[in-house]
C-alpha cells in the first residue's frame, strides 16, 4: 500500500456497504455499489462506490484491480443510462483527501444530473 491512507474500516460507506446504515440503493453488483446521497446538490445525486477498501481516487487508480477499475467505470454508464442520464448529460466528480474537499474516506464518484449542474467552480 506505501503511500495510501489507512482505511478506516468505521467510515460511514463501509458501515453502509457491511448493511448497518441503510441507503437507497439504486444499482448494486459484486464490486459496486450505487446510492443517492442523503444530502442532494442536484435533481439527481447518486453516490457511486466499489465495494473494495480504497480511501480514495489515488488509492483506488494505484491499487485498484483490473477488474474493479473497469466494473466501477462500466456501472456510470449502467446507472445513467438506468436513470436517463445519458442523453443530456451529468457531472461526475471524485473529490480526493483535503485540497478535493473529501469527507468521506471511501472513494466514491459523484453523479449530478437531471438538470444543467452549472459552473465548475462558484464564481
Ligand atoms: P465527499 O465530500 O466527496 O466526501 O462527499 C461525501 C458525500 O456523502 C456527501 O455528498 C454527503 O451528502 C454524502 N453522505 C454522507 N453520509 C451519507 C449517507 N449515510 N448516505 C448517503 N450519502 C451520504
């Protein structure tokens, strides 16, 4: 691991992934599970995360498997296209450790969509 955080086995996503907090599932396969976020910033706000211990982006693209960097990256398009995202689009952001603005240390993709998400930045 080198240079990875250590995972914090008690983070609130491992707690949901080991079935002790409940979420609002909306798509779930052997490595990934799929969520709306309990706190919206958009129409749709869908919480996307492998079901491996990865802290975050730079864990999870430096010790990821092959097949669990193609199952997490393969579920947005099945997600969005499930939840009719893919036509007009969505943003998808991992924000990772302090300067990302990251609270939760298990990686997660954000998707926003169902209406135009606006600048990247607040101006
Ligand atoms: P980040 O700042 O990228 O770590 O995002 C963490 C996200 O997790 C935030 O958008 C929170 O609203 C969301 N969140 C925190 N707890 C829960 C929960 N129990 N169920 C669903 N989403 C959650």
């Amino acid at each position: 691991m080198g240079d990875a955080l250590m995972y914090d086995t008690n983070n609130i996503f491992a707690k949901i992934l080991r079935g002790e907090i409940p979420n609002k599932t909306v798509f779930e396969n052997d490595w990934v599970l799929a969520f709306e976020d309990i706190s919206p910033q958009a129409k749709v706000h869908i919480l996307v995360i492998p079901k491996g211990e990865y802290t975050d982006m730079d864990d999870f693209s430096k010790n990821g498997k092959p097949d669990e960097i193609v199952a997490l990256f393969r579920s947005v398009h099945e997600i969005t296209e499930k939840l009719g995202l893919d036509k007009d689009g969505y943003r998808l952001i991992s924000n990772c450790r302090a300067n990302g603005g990251q609270e939760v240390p298990h990686l997660h993709l954000h998707i926003m969509g169902g209406e135009p998400i606006g600048p990247l930045r607040a101006k």
